[in-house]
C-alpha cells in the first residue's frame, strides 16, 4: 500500500525545491553576459526568494520548521 504525503512533507518538498531553484537563477544572474537576460534571471530569482518565505513562515508556524540557534548565531 503507498504511503500519503502529508502537509509537511508536500510543504518540505516545495521548500526544497524552490531552495534549488534559487541557486540556479542566482548563477544564471552571475553568469549572463547580456543585462535583459541577467534582470530577467534577477526577477525570477527575487520572485524565489518571496515564495520560499511564504513557504518557510507556514512551515515556522506550524512547527515544522525550526532555525537551529547557537551562540556563534546569536552573536
């Protein structure tokens, strides 16, 4: 019998690949030769950045998703 995704695991998921996908805009931006092309690859980027903290607040509020603190991070 398979195994249902829950909610946590579909949000994991969508964080995970939109991490990935930051990264790759992010090296499309440092790599383009041509300035439309590279504001193009910055938009698309930012665009990633404001869903992954859309995604990663939902997963903070549900207590899925906890920022490991230590005193080196804390200052």
């Amino acid at each position: 019998m398979a195994q249902q995704l829950t909610e946590k695991d579909i949000a994991g998921d969508i964080l995970s690949s939109i991490k990935f996908n930051a990264s790759g805009y992010l090296h499309a931006v440092i790599e383009a030769q041509d300035q439309v092309i590279r504001q193009t690859f910055l938009d698309y980027q930012n665009q990633c950045l404001a869903s992954q903290e859309k995604i990663f607040r939902y997963m903070q509020d549900q207590g899925w998703y906890r920022v490991p603190m230590n005193k080196e991070t804390m200052g």
